[in-house]
C-alpha cells in the first residue's frame, strides 16, 4: 500500500463559487503542506489530502485532509481528517 499526496488549489467562479484548478502531487507530508501553505497566499481555497491505497489494482481508501485554507464547501467539509 502506498500513499499520494495531493494539493487542489480552486480559482474564483461565477457567482462566489470556487473552480477547481489542475491538482498537483506532492512527494510526501511535508511537501503537500508547503506546497498547500504557498498557493494560498493566491487562491481562495486550496487543500492538501492523502489517499493510501494500491497503484497497481486502483483500490484506494478515501481521501484524507491534510490542512485546507480558505473557506471549504459542505462536500468537502465532511472530509476524514488526519
């Protein structure tokens, strides 16, 4: 079982919603927070989660949040934390 780290950062929409930019994988822990930590100086949301499952089959668990800044919508609010 492995783990990938990923950040999603979101632009502003039409109306005060929020449009998911492309997500970037993070090498580990440490970079996801960083990195997650950089971009919210420009994006009004951004999130760092974890998924922990098998590349090879494409089973993985559900995401867990790292850290989020910003404002979450209710789908992600109800995210399992780390």
């Amino acid at each position: 079982m492995s783990a990938m780290y990923v950040v999603q950062s979101y632009q502003p929409g039409k109306r005060g919603a929020v449009v998911a930019d492309t997500p970037v994988e993070a090498r580990d822990l440490v970079h996801a927070k960083q990195l997650a930590e950089r971009l919210a100086g420009r994006k009004p949301l951004v999130i760092a989660f974890v998924r922990e499952g098998d590349a090879i089959t494409g089973d993985f668990e559900d995401p867990k949040l790292i850290v989020a800044y910003g404002e979450l919508p209710e789908e992600l609010n109800e995210m399992q934390r780390m």
